[in-house]
C-alpha cells in the first residue's frame, strides 16, 4: 500500500516524515530531562516535588515511545499504534501538570508539606492511598520556583503534553500524511 501522495503540498518537508518528527520528540524529551535534572535540580537546587516526579517519568515514557518508533519506521497501521501511545503517555502527563497547575493557583489549605516525597509515599502506602495524597499536593507542590515567559514548570510541562498529546492524535488519526 502506497501511503505517500507524491502531488501533495510540502512532500518533501521533514515533518511529513515520522522517523524525524518522533526522533524531535524524543530530542525534546530527552532536553527537558537533561534541563531538569542537571540545570534546575543540579544548579538552582530545586528538588522535585511527587508531582514533578511523575511527569519527568511521563517525558521518559513519551520520549522512549518517541526513539522506539524513529528506530523501528512503522508503516500506515504502526504509525497508529505508536500515536496512540505517545497519546496516551501525554494525556497521563498532561493530567498531572494540569493537576500541579491546579495546585500552584489554587494551594491546599496547610501549607505544610504533608505529602512527602514520592519515595516515601509509595513505599509506606498503597498505591491506592499514595496516590490521593500526591494529587492533594502539599506546600513544595505549590510553590512557585522558578518561572521562564511567565510560565511555571508544570505549566511548560502542559505545553509540550499537549503538543505532544496532538501529534500523537494526529499521527491515529492521519497516518498517511505522514512519509516513511
């Protein structure tokens, strides 16, 4: 099956190509980790809060997704099941940014840090009780540290979830646009 339509506007453009765009988003993951981890952690000395955590792994998972599928190529019906699970990752990232966004406009009552790190949480409690507890936040989730074009670091996180939650939806819904 020929899924190329040689006579459409921008056929030779990088982004109709899916190994480049899902090698972009794996670069872009793999930056903002790197930015995270050795800048903002390493250098500002912001440590994470549980929040945080769960959307670095959510970047890890999208941005693995990303290299798997620029290492394997798919074709038409690949393309589908690599978008839905860039979808996928990004909308369970996208959800907790959107929740620690939330948090950061809207804090919790005590500003103490009752939830504790997510080391904690998950090994003294259940998944069922810790994760309640991450979701409430807690004064270090709420905090506002560090800001870049005014926007706050679950907040950039949103962004990219949803760029990336769009490219996948777009690579489910249009596979065929999309060259090998």
């Amino acid at each position: 099956m020929n899924d190329v339509t040689h006579n459409a506007p921008g056929h030779g453009s990088p982004l109709r190509h899916f190994r480049l765009v899902c090698l972009g988003v794996f670069v872009a993951c793999a930056g903002m980790l790197a930015f995270a981890i050795f800048h903002l952690q390493g250098r500002l000395y912001l440590d994470p809060c549980p929040m945080c955590v769960l959307q670095r792994y959510a970047f890890f998972l999208v941005g693995v997704v990303a290299l798997i599928a620029a290492i394997h190529n798919p074709d038409f019906r690949g393309r589908r099941v690599y978008g839905g699970f860039l979808g996928f990752f990004s909308l369970l990232g996208g959800g907790v940014a959107a929740n620690h966004t939330w948090v950061q406009y809207f804090p919790p009552e005590s500003a103490g840090c009752a939830a504790g790190d997510l080391h904690y949480l998950v090994n003294t409690f259940s998944l069922a009780q810790a994760l309640p507890k991450i979701f409430a936040g807690s004064g270090e989730c709420s905090e506002v540290k560090w800001r870049f074009l005014l926007l706050s670091i679950p907040e950039w996180a949103l962004v990219w979830f949803v760029a990336f939650f769009l490219l996948g939806a777009f690579a489910m819904l249009k596979p065929g646009w999309f060259r090998r």
